[in-house]
C-alpha cells in the first residue's frame, strides 16, 4: 500500500502516445506551455541558472512597473503594391526632401506615369492639388486616402481638433524585391528593442512566420525568444493567457471557460508546491534558498499575471473602444462611401492587432493584408485594396485616439509595381470627385518600391511633426525617385533595406526623443551613413 505522501504527490500530465516531456520544445508542442504562457515559465530557468546570490533580495517578489514605448504597427502590404506616385506623392527633384517639389528641370506632367497618375492626374494642373490633410501629402484620387477619410472623417480629437490635425508621416524611397516573403523588411524586432514592449507579450502577428507577417525581417534582428504570438481573431486575442486545452481536457486551464481565473490560479499554486519537492534535489548542487527564493518569486509574479489580465479583457469584442472603432458604417449617401467589409469587424485579425498592441498588452505587432501583387488587375481591384489598407490605418488610428494614445504605423510592401508606359488608364470613381482616370498597373517592378511611417499625436494642435527644412517646408520624404523610372538607388535608403529599417527606426526613436539611442540599442557602428539627414520626426511625447 503507497504511503500518504505518495498519495498526495502531483503526477504529471501526460498525452496517450506520446512519450514524457522533457524538453521545452517537447511542451510546447504538447500543450502544456501555450501562447504567451511560453514567455512567462521559461523565465524561471534562466533566472534560476544566473545564480546571482543577491538577485533575489535586489528583486524582491515585485513585478517591475511597466513602460511601453510607442505603439507600434506594421502593416504588410503582400505581393507588391502601389504607394508611391498613386497614393502617397513623392518629388522627382534630385536630392528632394519636400513631396509637393515639382519645379524641376525638365519636369513633365508625364514624369509620374509609370508610378499609376496620368498627365491629366498631375498636380501641376488646375484642380489636381495634393491632399494634405494628414501631413503626408496625398494623390487627390489615392484609395489609401480614401480609405483613412471614410473611417476618420468626422472625428474629432478632445481639443475639438480633427483627428487629422494629430496624424503626420514619411515616404521612404527604397528598393525592394518582388512578390518574395524574403525580403527583409518587417520591423516589428527592431521596435521592439527601441521601446515597443508589451505587458504580457513582446510581439504580435496574424500570420504563422518568424515575424508574424509576410515578409521577414534582417536575420541579426531575429530573436526566436520573442517570435510573433499569432494573433488573427478575438479568439485567439482572449488566449493569449490559455495554456492549451489539451493539458487535463476541457477547459481546465482555459480563462475563458466558467470559472476559468480560478482554475488558473488554483493550477499555478500546484506548480508552486511541485516545484518546492523538485528543489530537493537540485539542492545538492547549488545554494537551495537562493534558487528557491528567486524560483517562488517568480512563480508569484505568473500569479499576478494571470490575476491582472483575463480572457475577456483581452477579447476586443469586449471593447468599447474598438467596438466604435471598428464599426460597419455608411459615411455618405454615396455607395462608394460604404465601410462594410471584413474590417469593419471588432472580433477581426486588425481590430485583435490592433487593440493588443494600442492598449501596450503587446509590444508590436503585423497586419498582413494579401492580394497586393497589382499588375494585370483591372484598377477597381487594386484601388479596392488601396482602399482596404487606408481603412486599416485609419481604424488603427481611430482606435488610438478613442483610448487616448499616441500610435506608429509601418506600411511597407515587397516589391513595387509598373504602370503601363503608354499611360493606358481605366476609371475610378472617387467619393467626392467622380470618376478619375488611374494608369493602369501592368508588371512587377521592386525599383518602384516604397514604405511609409504614419505617427500619430493624441490631441495634438494640428502643427508638423516633421522637421523642417531651411525654407520652413516639413521633410517629409527621405530618397528620391527619378523621372520616368522608379527609385533613385544612389540615395543612403535607395539600395539598401538595411539603411531603410535603421531610418525608420531612428525615425521612430525620434518620435520618442530617444534618436540619441540609436547605438546603445542596436550596438557601436550600427548607424547608417548621413544619418543625421535620414531623421525627421519630431519628438511627439510633449
């Protein structure tokens, strides 16, 4: 007959046909470390092997006070769209700084065809100015325009001010390879170590990839440790703290179930008294109390994680905030006006994103939106799914405003694409305007590529938040392109995706005051050439 302590003694949970877990790979793969969970045990292992005599005493059983940085979003245009020329505008004047820069020698209103805007597009003519309402200048007839007006127009900030007044950005002229997951331009890493921490995860993302998105990023930036928590759905916004269904059946460890925060409390206590008798052993090799001590404590600090954050809190149906945000709504008695797509959705894979990482409950996180490889598709497609990534930005922005945040935005694309050299164009109608003729988009071009970095400042009084040049005009646009052609490839970024993601990140250290930073955070040397001139933003955290 067993003796009472063996009675009592916790056994293992273990799966029929498969062997004892071991390893941590062995449990994640069988459940019992699931999500962001998988962040918080493994925790104990590396403090445990530290062995800092005086680590427990220095941190006492307290979890440290969090401070996220900006909120950061990338959005992954995937497949190759177009940005520049169609819809963010950009000069074709050497060495240009200003977007609206269209004095230049030998200039032509047939300069921009090949980037989607016909002559008669051009905003040298009468009644074809650039919009610039949001700071980074439009093309009057850009679906992503249209799609950040139908979602923030009407919208004010507190001070009365519309949303607009808080939102400011840059073009990036950098080539990029076509229609490739390869290339290496997702920047959520980088943000991440430049202040886009996350309360209970690093990093998000609504694709199954080492970054969470379509494209990858640079290999030294790849930390495995914070690989991207897929996040496409509320579902799998509110179990972010499930440990896995699979661990006892049911929903034993599952918040969202009756009663679940109680269960997952009662679980922990079970971990803590298992780990206790496990000490025994390794107490032969190393000092027990201290091991214990910083093994207890940080089992503390997993019980207040699971105390503080629950699965309704992170479900963002839940939300007021994004409920509003993400509503399906008719801005127009104009049925191209009408917001009723699957954006317009408070339990989506943007609104999850969007709200996880605007609330700092994850650091920063990637929206992928597919179907961008534009060439051969009629102008209607295309300029619906210009349309589509101007909503989401929009209701990213939108969100941040109803919960009072400031919030950055990266929207890049692999590769570029052409428009036809003849200027073969099709008609689009434009809420506001009519129909416009747009050129048509006809092959894959990289050297047409392009990236934007959209800020926005929570009631904000309306002034840049870029820097200005000699002449007092915001420097909105970093590299250049060249008439008839694509991206000027002599410039810092023009060849270079790794100059690209470093003027980023400076430029979004700088939104934080923090550009001084640069070297401390990515290492001595790091800084890419001219790279005083590559900084525009201004600080916006005053």
């Amino acid at each position: 007959m067993k003796n009472e302590d063996e009675k009592n003694k916790i056994l293992p949970y273990q799966h029929q046909g498969h062997k004892k877990p071991k390893t941590r790979r062995d449990f994640i793969a069988q459940g019992f470390i699931g999500l962001s969970t998988s962040l918080v045990l493994p925790s104990f292992t590396s403090m445990v092997m530290r062995s800092n005599p005086a680590l427990a005493q220095e941190r006492g059983c307290e979890i440290p006070s969090f401070q996220g940085g900006l909120p950061y979003i990338c959005i992954d245009g995937g497949g190759g769209m177009n940005i520049a020329g169609a819809n963010a505008f950009v000069s074709m004047a050497e060495n240009s700084e200003v977007q609206d820069d269209l004095d230049y020698p030998g200039a032509s209103t047939s300069d921009y065809i090949r980037i989607g805007v016909s002559p008669e597009e051009h905003p040298n003519q009468s009644g074809r100015e650039l919009e610039g309402k949001y700071g980074l200048k439009f093309h009057r007839a850009s679906g992503i325009l249209q799609g950040m007006n139908q979602v923030l127009d009407g919208h004010n900030m507190p001070n009365s001010r519309p949303i607009s007044d808080g939102v400011d950005g840059l073009i990036f002229c950098t080539r990029t390879s076509d229609d490739t997951a390869t290339n290496p331009i997702n920047t959520v890493f980088m943000a991440n170590l430049a202040g886009a921490d996350g309360q209970l995860v690093p990093l998000i993302g609504n694709a199954s990839s080492a970054t969470g998105a379509r494209s990858s990023a640079p290999a030294s930036m790849i930390n495995p440790a914070k690989r991207p928590t897929r996040v496409n759905s509320s579902a799998t916004a509110s179990g972010l703290l499930s440990l896995g269904s699979e661990l006892s059946g049911g929903n034993y460890i599952n918040l969202a179930g009756s009663g679940g925060q109680e269960r997952v409390q009662k679980f922990m206590d079970r971990i803590s008294k298992m780990s206790k008798t496990k000490l025994e052993d390794i107490s032969k090799k190393r000092s027990i109390a201290q091991i214990q001590s910083v093994l207890n404590c940080s089992l503390e600090n997993a019980k207040t994680l699971f105390s503080t954050f629950s699965a309704t809190m992170l479900d963002p149906t839940n939300d007021s905030a994004v409920q509003a945000a993400f509503a399906q709504t008719t801005l127009a008695a104009d049925q191209n006006n009408a917001i009723n797509d699957s954006f317009a959705n408070p339990g989506g894979n943007v609104a999850s994103v969007a709200k996880l990482v605007i609330d700092k409950i994850a650091g920063a996180g990637t929206i992928t939106i597919g179907g961008c490889d534009y060439h051969g598709n009629a102008i209607a497609t295309t300029h619906e799914k210009d349309r589509q990534i101007g909503e989401a930005i929009g209701r990213c922005i939108l969100l941040a405003s109803q919960k009072g945040e400031n919030v950055a935005i990266h929207l890049y694309t692999d590769g570029g694409v052409a428009s036809d050299a003849g200027g073969a164009t099709q008609p689009q109608v434009i809420p506001g305007i009519g129909a416009v003729n747009k050129v048509m988009h006809v092959g894959d071009s990289g050297t047409r590529s392009s990236a934007l970095l959209i800020v926005y400042k929570h009631d904000h009084d309306g002034s840049s938040l870029v820097r200005e040049n000699n002449n007092s005009q915001p420097r909105r646009q970093v590299g250049n392109f060249i008439k008839n052609g694509g991206v000027d490839l002599t410039t810092v970024i023009g060849d270079s995706t790794e100059n690209l993601w470093k003027a980023i990140m400076l430029n979004y250290l700088a939104a934080q005051g923090k550009e001084g930073d640069f070297e401390d955070i990515f290492g001595t040397g790091s800084l890419p050439p001219e790279h005083e001139s590559l900084i525009r933003m201004k600080d916006i955290t005053g």
